[in-house]
C-alpha cells in the first residue's frame, strides 16, 4: 500500500473521530475474531501488520508456527453505529498472512478471493445473495437459554416484542454499515426471524455474513436477548437455513438468463446448477458443518432433503426462483448459518464452475413436490438424498479432489480433523433423549 492511501485512511480516521479500531477476521469455523488496537497504531498496521497468536485460532496454526499477521483490507472500513460518539470505533476486515509476508494458506477469505479471479479470468463475477434466519431466545440469569421469546410465525407483528426492537436496531444499524437490507421479518417458527441482504459480489457479502453475526449478538445482548445461529435448537419446529441466491455475470449481463432457454435459462445456468449437484456431497460438509446441522436436514420442516433442481417448487435442494432478466439466479437451499461463508461460497464457485467449463448436463428439473412423493417414486425419478449426518458429509468431502483442492491441504486436513473430533464426542456422548427412552425400560 502506498503512503498516499495509508494517509488518506488516517485522515478518515482522525476526522471520524476514531479512537479504537478492531482487526476483524474469521476462523476456519466462520466464527467473527479481532484485535482491537488504538487509532495510533492504525499506521503500523497497515504497512507492516498487527500480529497475533495463530495457535490460540481453531484450524489457524501449530504452535511452533503461531506468530501471524493482520492487514486490514481499506475497503472494509466501517464505523460501529453503537460506539461513543465521542470516543467512536471502526472496523476493518483483515486478510491473514505469515510472518514472512506470505497469504496464509488457511485464511478462508484468501481461499474465496482465489476462486473468484479464476472465475474472472474466464470472464465472470460471482454474486450471491444470503438468507439469514436465526432464533432470538431470552437470557437467563446471564446465560443463553432455549427459552422462547415469542409464539409467533410467518410475518407476524407484535410491537411490544424486544425481539421486534432487536430487529429494527439491526436494520438500522447494518443499514449505517453498508447493507442494503431487502426485507426483515419474523419466520415460521416461534422466536425466528430472517433479514435479507441485497445481492453483491461474493467476497463482500462473505464479509457481510460475518458482520451479521457479529451485529446480531451485540444488539440483542442490549436488549437481553440471545441470537443464535445454531440450525436447529428445539426439537419439533423449523430450523435456521442460509438459502444462498447466486448467479454469474459476463459483460455486465446476467450470464444465466436467456430469454430462448427453456425456463428462460441459459446453458451456463444449467450446467453452473449440475456442477453444484455433482459436487453436493462434498458442499454438504463444509456448508453444513455441525453435528446439529443435519437435525435440521430432515423431511417435514421446509429444509431441502433431497437432491435435485426445479424452476417450479420449493421442494427441491436448488430453486430457480421466478424473477428473470438481471435477477435470474439459483438458490442453494441446504446451507445453514453456522458455515464459514468464505469456504461456503469458494466451494459453491468451483462447483458451479467446474460444470461450465466441462459443460455438465444436468438431471431434469423436478416439478413435483417432492416431500410427498412416495420413496418408490423418488427412487424411479432417480432423486437420492443429502448426507444425513457430518460423518457420511466428511467423508464425501475427503473424496472430491476438485473441492480438497480448492480448499487446499491445510485447510482439508483441519476440517477433517475437527470433524472426527465432533464426530467422536457426539458418538461417546450419553444424551437426554437415551436417558428417557431406556434408563426404567432396562
């Protein structure tokens, strides 16, 4: 970066007011990190970097190999809407490198940025468009709680509810931060809500998924409100999913519409949607990257099950929605908000990707709702299901040389590891439901 950048930003700095200033970045498990450091050592950590201990970060590095760096990415500048407005903070998201000046092999926004300048060498940008749902439970005695804070559903309005009042702040205060909002409202199950965010390009809105999460917990912990992004908290009603709206562009047009293809679609669209269902299995794990996450990809509660594609119903794992022109797009239905959105997307990428390049057909779009087709009928159509649980989804990923090599050797062998580590401990894990069906049967 050169002085004259470095300058312009401190003075930006100086004339917001800015006296601190969090270092944000994400960890291999998309959970929100930083360091906060005072305005003052702004200059050195855009020249040089802000290092930090990259041990102490899930799936970051070993302990012999732990001094890491943080250079903040100047497009990221954001003042926090609720800090003192005399005594104000910003924030930047930063990219990790080693301290030999190397991008880190396991920064998961390095892993994203590299699958969209493959994708723009062939002429395309990628832009994806998120659907955040999560719950917002009451606190209790300080600690989060399933406890409902609402009975409501779809759309339902209750001004007196603080979770009301939480969303509302939300809005607004992602609004000052640069999101363009589409749309907020309570979802199907009790105590749910989901905001929209305006599609843009893949990194940005990575970075805003990150965001979100942060401004969720910070504004609802205001009120006395726990968010969760957890997909599936209580048994027995909807969980949380993060549909992921995405299409390509090519010279400025939308290079998945084409007003001659059937369903108005071009052949990029179709064979961008058969590299996302060749490669699901392997998307699956990295998408869904919980033990919890699979209570949630059951039949019965909207998630998507099973494998397949339809321009008509929501039933299908991939939906074309309606909109044509500039809004035509794919929504992958079966990711949940506790992924880490950069690896969720990159993977999303090279999938799609991998069918354009080698023209992948794929299956015909299915017009039936396919939750009450029969099994024999799905079985005669061909349709199977997603993996239903992380086990079977890790070792699909392990087996997709093209996603393995995407996410690379440092990253794979950590998800891999931490996988069998949750797997492990949810296998030996004694849990309330055994205990009630055979504890005074046995």
């Amino acid at each position: 970066m050169v002085s004259d950048e470095i300058d312009a930003i401190l003075s930006k700095l100086e004339g917001d007011n800015v006296r601190s200033v969090l270092l944000q970045f994400s960890d291999l498990e998309g959970k929100p990190k930083n360091v906060a450091i005072p305005t003052k050592q702004m200059k050195k950590a855009l020249t040089d970097g802000i290092s930090f201990d990259g041990s102490s970060i899930q799936g970051f590095a070993r302990l012999e190999e732990s001094d890491m760096l943080l250079r903040p990415d100047p497009s990221t500048y954001q003042i926090i809407p609720w800090s003192d407005d005399q005594f104000r903070s910003a924030r930047f998201i930063c990219d990790v490198y080693t301290t030999h000046g190397e991008p880190f092999p396991g920064d998961p926004r390095r892993i994203l940025r590299t699958q969209i300048e493959k994708a723009a060498k062939l002429g395309y940008t990628f832009n994806v468009g998120p659907e955040m749902e999560f719950f917002l439970f009451r606190m209790v005695d300080g600690h989060a709680s399933v406890n409902l804070q609402d009975h409501n559903g779809y759309f339902d309005q209750t001004p007196a509810n603080p979770a009301e009042d939480v969303r509302r702040d939300l809005v607004i205060s992602l609004s000052e931060m640069g999101f363009n909002i589409e749309a907020s409202h309570h979802e199907v199950a009790p105590s749910q809500h989901e905001i929209d965010f305006t599609y843009g390009d893949a990194l940005g809105m990575a970075d805003k998924v990150v965001t979100f999460k942060f401004v969720a917990k910070t504004l609802a912990l205001k009120r006395n409100l726990h968010a969760t992004f957890m997909p599936k908290p209580i048994y027995g009603i909807n969980g949380s999913g993060m549909h992921v709206n995405c299409s390509l562009m090519k010279d400025g047009e939308n290079a998945f519409f084409d007003p001659n293809g059937d369903h108005q679609l071009s052949d990029t669209a179709r064979h961008f949607i058969a590299g996302l269902l060749k490669h699901i299995d392997g998307i699956t794990r990295v998408a869904n990257p919980t033990i919890n996450s699979y209570k949630r990809l059951i039949p019965g509660y909207e998630a998507p099950v099973y494998v397949g594609w339809s321009a008509m119903n929501r039933s299908t794992l991939i939906r074309v929605p309606s909109s044509r022109g500039r809004s035509t797009r794919a929504e992958l239905r079966s990711p949940d908000p506790t992924c880490n959105p950069y690896l969720t997307f990159a993977v999303m990428l090279a999938a799609g990707m991998d069918g354009v390049i080698n023209k992948i057909e794929p299956p015909e779009s299915i017009d039936k709702n396919i939750f009450r087709m029969t099994a024999a009928e799905r079985s005669e159509a061909g349709i199977r299901c997603l993996p239903w649980n992380l086990q079977v989804a890790n070792n699909a990923l392990m087996e997709d040389k093209l996603l393995c090599d995407v996410l690379g050797e440092h990253v794979v062998a950590q998800i891999n590891r931490l996988g069998e580590l949750e797997w492990g401990e949810f296998s030996r894990a004694i849990t309330d439901w055994e205990i009630k069906r055979y504890l005074a049967n046995y």
